[in-house]
C-alpha cells in the first residue's frame, strides 16, 4: 500500500479557509453597501429637480401662448386673468401646480416696479412650484403700446 506525500495532500482548501474567506467577502461587502447605498438614494434628485424645471417652463410656455393668442385687451386684462400672487393655481400647468409669486409692471424710462397697471407697457411676472421651493421663473411679457406713462404712484 503506498501511502500518500506530503506534497499530494496540500493540493486543495480545507472547509474551514472556504468558511473564512466567504465571511470576509460577507463583511467586505456589508462595508461596501454601506458606504455606496447613500451616493444611490441621492441619485434620483437631479432627476426630480429637471421634472421640476420642466413643468416649470410648460407652464410659462403656456402663459406665452395664452397671452399670444388670448383676447386680452391690454397687459392688465392678462395679468387679472394669470390669477392671484401667492395662490396655487394650475390653470397654464397642464396638470401640474405653480405659484405665481410676483407680478408688476415696469416701467422702461424709469426701471421701476409698479403695483397699478398705469405703466401697461411691461408685466414682470415670476412663478415657482410651490411657495417654499428656491426654484423660480420670471418673464417679461410685453404689450403693443407704443408709449408708457412712468410717473404714477405706487412705485416699489
């Protein structure tokens, strides 16, 4: 009977080092997870914030084509039909919310801001998503007038 070497018999892995390297993979990874799961769960805020973004811009996409083709008389008939500041409105969202947060006219000559539409030349309006996002849009909507009257009251 031939009995086996030394060199033959420490050719394969034993139990207990297969054991041992599988719990240090396990723990190796655990770390790992750990570690990378908080870059993955913050993964989806640019992407909210571009649908964001979006929405935003349909809705100031559809005040321009509502004032473009409305039956406004003048820049104070559209701006009573944009709604009320501070008000969550979904009338040029599509499904979607917005808040107006500021709307006044402006006066070229003088660069000033006015809360009376005697300067119905230029309405500055700006909206947000929602009253406390830091996210916002403004436009400049212009009327045919070929002249303004700056010198009224309620100057801001």
């Amino acid at each position: 009977m031939n009995k086996p070497s030394a060199a033959a018999s420490s050719l394969g892995f034993t139990l207990l080092e297969i054991i041992m390297t599988l719990v240090l993979f396990g723990i190796v990874a655990m770390i790992a997870a750990s570690y990378f799961s908080s870059g993955i769960t913050r993964t989806d805020i640019p992407v909210k914030q571009l649908q964001t973004d979006a929405s935003l811009q349909l809705v100031l996409e559809n005040m321009i084509s509502d004032k473009e083709k409305g039956n406004y008389s003048n820049l104070s008939a559209f701006n009573t039909a944009l709604g009320t500041v501070g008000q969550v409105q979904t009338m040029h969202g599509s499904g979607s919310s917005y808040v107006i947060t500021n709307k006044n006219f402006v006066c070229p000559d003088s660069n000033t801001f006015v809360t009376n539409s005697s300067a119905d030349q230029f309405l500055l309006v700006t909206i947000k998503p929602d009253a406390s996002s830091s996210v916002s849009l403004s436009y400049i909507f212009g009327s045919n007038k070929a002249t303004v009257n700056c010198n009224i009251p309620g100057g801001n």
